[in-house]
C-alpha cells in the first residue's frame, strides 16, 4: 500500500482511514481494504480476513486506487431537449423531473411496454431490488432485462432444469480439495485470477490432483493443465456426451445414485448411445486418446469438480452445454459432497445478486419466475400492489429489437454500456440514435452508450456506494462507502427511488408510496422477505449481521449463525419431488457457418488487465502495459496462407460489420480460428467496436447471445499515409479533444501508456495524408505549433516529425506520414532519457531509428513493472522461476504474470 502522502510543509495529514468493501470487478468477489482520506482514495490492499481471497488481489484489484480518473467521471447531470446535438449541465430535479414526465406520458400514450430497463450484474443487490420493484410494480412492465443475459442466462437455465433452482452448489474450498477439476469454456487465469492463484497454491501442495482445461485455445489457464483439450469451437454437447458415453460402457458410472436421487437417465443413455468415441473425437478435432485419457482422469478421481464461464454459457447451445456438463455430475454421483460438482464461474461481480432479485425479464425477487401466476401472485401481495404483469419480458437483444423497430420509446440504461458490448453494433447504434428517450445512469461519461444518453445520470461508483453483492459461491459481501462521490454523483439506489416517487406522483398519484426507502439496508430489509422460504432463503441476513460475522454463504435462514458452504447433501434437490433431472439433448452445430467468403471463426474474450469496455480500467495507463492496443490473433499458418506479416494492418469483416485493426500471429490458436479481445469499442478504437462483427442469434431458452463465434475473413489493407502521437499528462482532456479529429481515418487507435506519467497514445492511418490544416490542428492540440519544439519536415515525402522537449525530456510528440521510430522514441519517452542521437535522428531525412529495432515490449507483472524483455534476458541467462522471482521480482506482488512467465520458460529453454 502508499504510504500516507507528505503535504509540502512536511506535515503528514491526519491519518488516513481503512474501509473494508469488496472489488468491484469479477465474480470471486475479493474483499478489498480500502485507504482514504474520506475525499480521496490512496490505496487498496486484500483483506486478509475475506473468506474468498484471504488478503490476495489480482493486477486489477491491486490498482483499483489507480482507476477511475475523476476528468473521465460523470459528474452533473446533463440533458439534451429535442435531438440537439450537445447536452447541457441541468439539475437534479430538473433531470429526474423530465426523466418521470417523459416516462408517464410514455406510459400512458403507449402502454407500459413501451418502455424498458436495461441494467447490470455490476449493480448492487439494493439496487436491483430497487429496479425490479419499480418496472414490475410501478411501470407494470416486465421489460426488464440486465448484461448477465450475455453472461450468466444460460447457468441460469442449466442449473434450474437440471437440479431445480438457479444455486452454484459448491465454495471455493471445494476447487481446493476436490481431486479432479474440469474447467471447460473458462479462462480463469485472466478472468478469476484470485481463484487462479488458490487453485495453483492447491495443486502445489497436492501435485496428484488432475486438472483437465477445454478450451479451443491454449490460455494461460492451461499452464496448470495436465490435460488440454482443444476442442473446435462450439462442439462442448458432443464432448460430454460422448464422455458419458464412455463412462457408461466403462462401468464407470454411480448407478445407486442414478436410481436414488435422478430421474430420465434411461432416455438420456439412449442419446448418448449415438456418441461413439471416434466420432465425438471427430467432431471436436480431438483424438481419440485424449478423449478416453479424460475420461479416465473423471471416473478414476474420488472427487471431480468442473468450472464453466463464457465458453459454455454465450452459445447458441449455452442451455444444453450447462446441462450436459451436469449430467456428467449426475451419473457420476458427483455433486454434493466435498470436492464435487458442476461449479459456475460468475463473470460480474453481483451476476448472483441479480439473479436473486429477479433481474433477468423472465425472473421475480426471490428465485421466481415472472410467468408463474403463483409467483407473481406472492410478490404483488408482498409489495401491496394488485398484480404484476402478464405479458412477457423482453430479453436484451430482444430489448434492443424493440427500441429500433419504435415499440419501446423510452430505454433506462444503468451500469452497463451497450453501445460496446452486445452484439450486432450497427442495430445497436441505430436503435439507440432512433430511441426517442434514452437515460443513461453511469459512474462514467467517456462510454459509447453515453453518446446516445438524452439525460445522462452521474452514478457513484465503486468506494462511493453501501450495500451488498453475492459472488459466484453464494457468498454475500457487504460493499462500502469510502469517499464521497464527485460533482453531484449520486447512489444508484437513491436516483431510482427519487425517480420512482416522482413517477408515482404521476401514475398513482395519492396512493402511499412503493418507494419510501431511506437507505440500502431498509432496501435490503425490505428484499430480504422475498427469499423466505425459498430455496436461497437468506432472510436472516442483515446489514448488520454481516457486520457482525463478515461475508455469509446463503441460504442462511433465521436463526442461523453461520451459512451454507454446498447444497444438495442429502441428494435432495429443489425440484416438487427432490430428484435431480437428466437432460437430453443432442448436439447442435453453432448457427453460424463458414464458408467460402468467411472462412475462419472469431472468438472473443477477456484480456488480464482490462474490464469490459475499459471505462475504469482504460483510465490506468499502467494496465495498458500488457496489451496497449486491439489486435487480432490468427495461427501463423493462416497469416502465411494469406500472405500477411505479424502487425500488418487487416479488415477483418463479418457478415454483419467490419473493422480495421493490426494482426498478430497466435500460436495458441488452432489454424482456422481468430481471437479478438472483447473491450475495444468505438471509443478506444475507430469503428464500432469488435462487437460490430458478433452475432445477434441466442440460445432458445436462456436467449444468451453467441459472443464466441462469428464466421469471418481478413484481408490486407494499405494504409500508407500513418500518425503516431504520444502527449504526457491530462490524459482525458486530449482524449476527448483529439478522438473527434479521427473520424475520417480508416484505422486509429488510441491507449494509455506510462506509469507515473501517464500519456495518450494514438496510432492511426489512412490511406493518403490528411491535409496540412488537419495536421496544424493536430499539432496545436498537442503543443507542438510553437515553443521549445523540434520540426523536421520533408514536404515532397509528407514525412514529418515534432517534438516537444522540456527539462531535457520528450513531452509530446508526433510522427506524420511513416512512423518507424515510434516504438524507440516511445521507450525514450518511458526512460526520459533524451538521447544525443535525436537530434541526428530528427535531421535525417529517412526516419528510421538509430541503434537497431526497438521492438516494443509489453508489461509482464504490473505490479512492479517488469517487462517481456527483461524476462526473456533473464531466461537466456538460465534463470528459473524462482531465480526471475527473486532477481528481477517479476510474480512476487498479485502473481497474474505467473502463468505466462512459465509459458515463456517452457518455450524457450534455458541457455546451457
Ligand atoms: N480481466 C478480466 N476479468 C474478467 C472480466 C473482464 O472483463 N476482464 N469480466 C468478467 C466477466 S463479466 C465474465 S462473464 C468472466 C468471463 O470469464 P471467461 O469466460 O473465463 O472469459 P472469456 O475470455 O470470455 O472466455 C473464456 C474462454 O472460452 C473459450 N471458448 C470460446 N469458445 C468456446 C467453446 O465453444 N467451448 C469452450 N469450451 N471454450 C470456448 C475462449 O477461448 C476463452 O478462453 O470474466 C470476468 N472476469
Ligand atoms: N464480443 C463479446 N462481447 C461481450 C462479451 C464477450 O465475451 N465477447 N461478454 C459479455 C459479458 S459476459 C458481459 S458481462 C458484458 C459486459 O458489458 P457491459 O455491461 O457493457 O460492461 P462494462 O464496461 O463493465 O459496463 C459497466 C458500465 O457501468 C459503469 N459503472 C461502473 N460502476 C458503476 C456504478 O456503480 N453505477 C453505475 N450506474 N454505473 C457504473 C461503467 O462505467 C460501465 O460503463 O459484455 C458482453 N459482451
Ligand atoms: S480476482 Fe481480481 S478482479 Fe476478481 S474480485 Fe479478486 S481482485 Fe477483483
Ligand atoms: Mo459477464
């Protein structure tokens, strides 16, 4: 941690204060010690006393103190009348008054259909039950969907019809003790590093445990793999089908559990009859060894444990892999005791909690469904209102359909950015700039949704909020407020409640108020008596109780003194007559296809050091160290099949979008496949984001999107007229000053770099030189017009280069025309060193760079800044990982570079 700042005088201020909350990024829900001031936070560190991380932290977790740059926050509100183009700074009364003036006259001329809440896993529990108690039983609408519908939807479903209720059934002590560990569709290394982290802890000190990873690419997760399958995208239902398959004709399955705690085996053996092993090895690209080695490594474990994510789940059979990997658990008679069961990863940090509370459009608080009469019945009751909707919800891509065919008028965006993460972002994009009334609460205002905000409302943020969240083992966490939130940023729960009061003054006016809520905790409260009863029954909690004894499992009951670490002992499930169901169902090709024009299949996911649209982590420059642009990754084969170099500039074109962006070669790639990240939108990135190429089709039951394939092509672009701009320091203003200039370019991508003095950084090209007046403005932009600047410029070849030097170091500067010395003047730049040679460089009329290539090197560890480089020496001079540990520090903070360190030492083998 910091140690506390010395004000100038050389007084230390009064001493800084220690909240404990809980990260606001992934589902492991670490608990976090948050060090303030009561205005500013100055540091975090892991709260060794949180059951779920025992003190650790990830790279993100660590530099949460570094995030959240208060010029990149939504501060006041802002309202745009009629579709003029700016926003002005209003009121909070005058915003909230329009928001329910608009909304009721909606309601009312239209129905309340026509309006929408599209809203996140990121919320916290008080918040979404605030959101749900509004759409249904103020609005009337079951319109009502959140982004775990890209996320969780599917383990919804699969949980629910294979075991009868939406409950993760084991803690993460049981991914510790358990002997065999499945992970499949789940890059937990990047995703859940902290489990990551405890999991590799567990397998060094029991090294007989087996961990099998299916993933169609070789992940860091699979440094801990004694088995990798890399499965063709897609093709999971055949794979556990076909395990079962040999598990049956091996014997190797538990009948007297079968027959005592399941019903529908005998169908669902039937179905996998057809799974031979040589033809399940054959549709999943694997050999037959592998397949039976995996079986075997199951059905000889005392214990097996297998882990899902988005692998599974954003799949057009994200339904049926839930299910069929559950089925293994089943006929296994894994599940339910320690060490064993199908264990969902959940992605955003309260996924649960939203779930809990109903949040998806066809659920209600308390683990109901919003189309069972019976359930809607007993929450109308509870809240004293005389029904809750009938008509059915819409689903978010579903949600989206609506707001561009005109049906839905008015859409309430929180907490989530969907201008950047759904799918198909053309419709996007269109169904927004068409949506008569679009009101975005965000803790942000720089995200691609915000563009299209009508009323932007400024949302507290993580270390600005109270209440609580569930991570993916059911455990609840209480989140708390550190500092106070900036400008006139308010509380999501509060801006609901004070939006819903002054809805209800319109639509029920005199009735006693839905909304009298004071606090999270009446909200919690209130909530609470929902789950009564229920099979996640945590009506004992309190805010107080977690006081009192820190983070609990549910269900915890009243009366209860501690909570609930696995379900389903006693073979008991929540189903009406307790036995667990086997499901079915055969395996069904992806919907979408290659073919001749698009023939390789993109799959996309998470990058270790960045969260989803990079609105909190795109404001730390020392998290763009590990991967400081959008590329895309191929197998070498295809790069040379197509006759493209590492780095070469690509279309990559779907059938839906295309995009401009540099490819790389990707050895852990099978040939025929390309892997984008997930978090570069039009933002960060000129175009539409990387989801302007994903596909819009969805699971038939669960209505999650497939994120994971989309059939594509590249080819080569020309692009010679190229920009490189680099300028140290307020950061968020160039941003927003120069992203504008670049509309009209084919390619520009902008990232953070430094670490102690962070800069914007923007590579950019086209295919000729922008005129001279777009380039002055450029340079009056960066300070490069007049001063202490350096010039050279060589009109006949459009080369030209500006540097501005203070205090003997490079501030600013930009290359125009061809940019070979980017990545040596960066690495001077980062040095501050002022070389002698710039001069002779900035003189010459050719700008290569003097002294050889400088290949950029990206950030291994973070945490103490070591690079790839700096590694790789280390390794040729016959270090191990201990010896790199101890020398050059690399893995000794967090530990995320840990598995790609030893990716490295294995590829290259230590010099004699
Ligand atoms: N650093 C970081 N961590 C995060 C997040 C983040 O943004 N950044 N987001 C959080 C959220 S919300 C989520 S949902 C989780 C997601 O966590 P993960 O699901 O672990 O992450 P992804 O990278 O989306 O996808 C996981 C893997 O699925 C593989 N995959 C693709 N198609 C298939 C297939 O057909 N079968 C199988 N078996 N595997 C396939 C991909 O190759 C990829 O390696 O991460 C959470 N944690
Ligand atoms: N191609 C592709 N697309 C994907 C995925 C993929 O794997 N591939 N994954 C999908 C998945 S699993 C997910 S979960 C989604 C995530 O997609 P999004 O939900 O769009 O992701 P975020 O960028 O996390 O959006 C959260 C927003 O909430 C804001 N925010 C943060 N804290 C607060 C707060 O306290 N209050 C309010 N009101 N706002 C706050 C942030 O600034 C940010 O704009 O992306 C999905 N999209
Ligand atoms: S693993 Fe990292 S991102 Fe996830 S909760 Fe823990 S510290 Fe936060
Ligand atoms: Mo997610």
């Amino acid at each position: 941690m910091n140690p506390p700042p010395i004000l100038e005088s050389g007084v230390v201020p009064t001493k800084p204060t220690i909240t404990a909350s809980t990260c606001c990024y992934c589902g492991v829900g670490c608990g976090v010690l948050i060090e303030h001031d009561g205005e500013r936070i100055l540091g975090v560190q892991g709260d060794p006393d949180h059951p779920a991380n025992f003190g650790r932290l990830c790279s993100k977790g660590a530099s949460l103190h570094l995030t959240g740059d208060v010029d990149a926050r939504a501060r006041y509100p802002e309202l745009r009348l009629g579709k003029t183009p700016a926003r002005s700074r209003t009121d909070w009364d005058t915003a909230l008054d329009h928001a329910a003036t608009v909304f009721a006259d909606t309601i009312t001329a239209h129905g309340p259909d026509s309006v929408a809440f599209y809203i996140s896993g990121q919320l916290l529990t008080e918040d979404y039950y605030a959101f749900n108690k509004l759409a249904r039983a103020m609005v009337h609408t079951n319109n009502i969907d959140s982004n775990s519908r890209l996320c969780m939807s599917s383990a919804v479903v699969g949980y629910k019809r294979s075991l009868g209720a939406d409950a993760p059934p084991c803690s993460y002590e049981d991914i510790e003790q358990s002997d065999c560990l499945l992970i499949v569709g789940s890059n937990m290394a990047y995703a859940h590093p902290v489990l990551f982290r405890r999991l590799e802890a567990a397998k060094a000190a029991r090294p007989q445990m087996r961990i099998i990873v299916v993933d169609p690419r070789r992940t860091d997760t699979c440094e801990l793999a004694d088995l990798h399958l890399a499965i063709l995208p897609g093709t999971d239902v055949a794979l556990f089908h076909g395990l079962l398959h040999l598990l049956l004709w091996e014997g190797w399955i538990d009948r007297a559990y079968i027959d005592a705690h399941t019903q529908g085996f005998d169908e669902l053996k039937l179905l996998v009859r057809d799974y031979s092993p040589a033809s399940v090895a054959r549709l999943c690209g694997i050999s037959l060894e592998e397949l039976q080695h995996c079986a075997r490594l199951i059905s000889s474990a005392p214990t097996f444990l297998s882990l899902w994510c988005m692998g599974l789940n954003q799949s057009t059979a994200g339904s049926a892999k839930n299910s069929a990997l559950i089925n293994l658990h089943l006929a296994t008679g894994q599940i339910g005791k320690p060490g064993a069961g199908p264990f969902s990863l959940t992605g955003q940090p309260n996924a649960m909690g939203g779930r809990e509370t109903g949040s998806l459009s066809n659920l209600l608080p308390g683990h109901r469904e919003a189309g069972n009469p019976e359930h809607r019945a007993e929450v109308a009751a509870y809240w004293g209102v005389e029904q809750l909707p009938v008509t059915n919800g819409l689903s978010a891509v579903e949600l989206f359909d609506a707001v561009h065919d005109g049906r839905i008028k008015a859409l309430w965006i929180a907490c989530t950015n969907p201008a950047q993460s759904l799918p198909d972002q053309q419709k996007i994009h269109e169904a927004l700039s068409r949506c008569p009334c679009v009101v975005v609460q965000d803790a942000f205002a720089t995200t691609e949704t915000c563009s299209f905000a009508d009323l932007l409302l400024p949302a507290a943020s993580w270390g600005e909020k109270d209440g609580t969240v569930t991570n993916s083992e059911r455990r609840i966490s209480r989140v708390r407020r550190a500092v106070t939130p900036p400008g006139e940023a308010r509380t999501d729960w509060s801006i609901i409640c004070d939006f819903a009061r002054r809805l209800e003054q319109r639509l029920r006016p005199g009735r006693p108020s839905l909304f009298d809520f004071t606090s999270p905790e009446a909200l919690f409260e209130e909530y609470k008596g929902l789950t009564a009863g229920r099979d996640l029954d945590y009506s004992g909690l309190s805010h107080a109780v977690l006081e009192q004894l820190g983070p609990q499992q549910w269900p915890f009951p009243p009366g209860a003194r501690q909570g609930t670490p696995r379900l389903y002992l006693d073979g008991r499930f929540s189903t009406a007559d307790g036995r667990a169901r086997f499901i079915a169902e055969p395996y069904r090709a992806a919907k979408e296809l290659r073919d001749a024009r698009y023939p390789l299949l993109l799959n996309t996911g998470r990058l270790r050091d960045q969260w989803h649209g990079m609105s909190r982590t795109g404001t730390a420059a020392q998290l763009f160290g590990h991967a400081p642009d959008a590329v895309l990754g191929l197998h070498p084969d295809d790069l040379r099949q197509r006759q493209l170099r590492h780095g070469d500039l690509v279309r990559l074109r779907s059938r839906r979008g295309s995009l401009i962006l540099p490819v790389h070669a990707d050895e852990a790639l099978l040939p025929g496949q390309a892997w984008l990240p997930m978090h570069w939108g039009n933002r960060f990135l000129k175009g539409l984001g990387i989801n302007v190429l994903t596909q819009p089709a969805f699971d038939p039951l669960s209505k999650q999107p497939e994120l994971k394939i989309s059939a594509v092509d590249v080819e080569k672009v020309e692009l010679p007229w190229q920009l490189f701009v680099l300028i140290e320091g307020d950061v968020q203003r160039h941003f927003n000053e120069l992203r504008p200039l670049f509309e009209n370019f084919a390619y520009a991508n902008l990232s953070l770099a430094g670490r102690d003095r962070p800069a914007l950084r923007i590579k950019a090209a086209h295919s000729r030189a922008p005129d001279a007046e777009w380039l002055a403005r450029i340079d009056r932009l960066l300070g490069l017009h007049e001063g202490a600047v350096l010039a050279y410029d060589d009109p006949h070849r459009t080369v030209g280069k500006r540097l501005r030097i203070e205090d003997d170091r490079i501030v600013a500067l930009r290359l125009a025309g061809e940019t070979l010395a980017r990545d040596w003047l960066q690495s001077l730049w980062e040095e501050g060193r002022f070389d002698t040679e710039l001069r002779r460089w900035l003189l010459a009329p050719l700008s290569a760079q003097p002294g050889g290539d400088t290949k950029p090197s990206k950030t291994l560890c973070n945490c103490l800044n070591v690079s790839e480089n700096s590694v790789c020496a280390g390794i040729a001079r016959g270090l191990d990982l201990s010896g790199l540990k101890h020398e050059l520090k690399c893995g000794t903070s967090c530990g995320s570079c840990v598995p790609e360190i030893r990716r490295l030492l294995a590829s290259r083998p230590m010099a004699v």
